[in-house]
C-alpha cells in the first residue's frame, strides 16, 4: 500500500507547477487589469505599446530583464506614442506582485 502511495504522488509532481503558473497567470492578468495597462498593451497584438509577447521575446535570454522591466513598470519613464513623448504609467503593486508579473510575460 504505501509503494502505491509513493509512486501515485511521483506521478503527481509534474502537474504541481502548472497549477501554480496558472495562478501565477490570474495574478499577473489581475495586476495588468487593475492597473489599466490593457489601455495600450496587449497579450499579442500591439496597440500604443509593445504586446507582452513582443516584449517576452525582446527580452528572452537578456540576464537583466527582471531589472530592466522592474526598473520601467516602477518608475514612469518616458516613452513614445504616435511620435509623442509621454509618460509611462508606473505599476502600483508590491515586489512580489511585479516579480510575479514579469516571470509571467517572460513565461509567453
């Protein structure tokens, strides 16, 4: 009995993470809707701004993404649209809500 224990929650374990990306993904989706960034993002089509897989690609293999994209979603630089400099809207959220959010987009 206890052999059947083990190996059914071996099988288990590969399905452990994608229920947690999945929440991770409703998190992140949450955070974008709450902070109006859908506005001029979007997941791939691109609108005033890059879409997230726009930039997931961007940015795949560059070992300062997570610095980067941190440093522009909490700052409000200054971005151009339609040939206008305006300012990007800075992300209200908590360290572990903007990690989680970059993790996702790079994840696309």
């Amino acid at each position: 009995m206890r052999k059947i224990s083990i190996v059914t929650a071996i099988a288990c374990l590969p399905f452990l993470p994608l229920t947690s990306q999945a929440q991770n993904a409703d998190a992140a989706k949450a955070l974008l809707k709450k902070n109006d960034c859908f506005k001029c993002h979007a997941l791939d089509k691109k609108k005033d701004g890059p879409s997230y897989k726009e930039v997931a690609s961007k940015r795949k293999g560059d070992p300062d993404a997570m610095e980067k994209l941190t440093k522009h979603m909490t700052t409000a630089p200054k971005v151009k649209i339609d040939g206008k400099e305006e300012e990007h809207k800075q992300i209200k959220a908590t360290s572990e809500e903007i990690k989680n959010l970059i993790n996702w987009i790079l994840s696309l």
